[in-house]
C-alpha cells in the first residue's frame, strides 16, 4: 500500500471518528449484556476470515526461505 493511500485511509477513518463523537445523540435504548458478546464474537469471525483468506502469504512470512530443498511443494 502506498503511502498517499495509507495517509487518505488515516485522514478518512479520523474524519468518521471525528464525526461520530461530536454529532453523538443520546440512544433512549436498552443494550442487553449479551451485546458486547455479539461485538467479540463478530470482530473474532472478521479477524478469522481475514487470516484465512491471507494464510498463504502469512505462511510465506514465517517460512525458512534459506534451504529449499525443505519444501518441495513450494511452488517458488
């Protein structure tokens, strides 16, 4: 990723949270426990996809690149 997209990402999410707490209105609603459970579990099954979906390059990172005759299967 670039750094003038990295930058436009930084400056965007900053607006949204910029926004989001000072145009904040008061919620006449009840927010039972069982709904920070739903948050960890959705951030959990986001984090997992996301790992899932990369495992190939996550792989690549922590494998040894120094002897190949290790891996056969490498398609590299």
């Amino acid at each position: 990723m670039s750094l003038q997209k990295l930058k436009y990402l930084a400056v965007t999410a900053l607006l949204f949270l910029t926004l989001g707490v000072f145009l904040e209105r008061p919620a006449y609603a009840y927010v039972d426990p069982g709904s920070s459970l739903l948050v960890y579990q959705s951030l959990s099954a986001a984090v997992t996809g996301v790992l899932f979906y990369f495992r190939r390059r996550i792989k690549n990172i922590f494998r040894s690149n120094s002897n190949p005759a290790e891996n056969p299967t490498d398609p590299n």
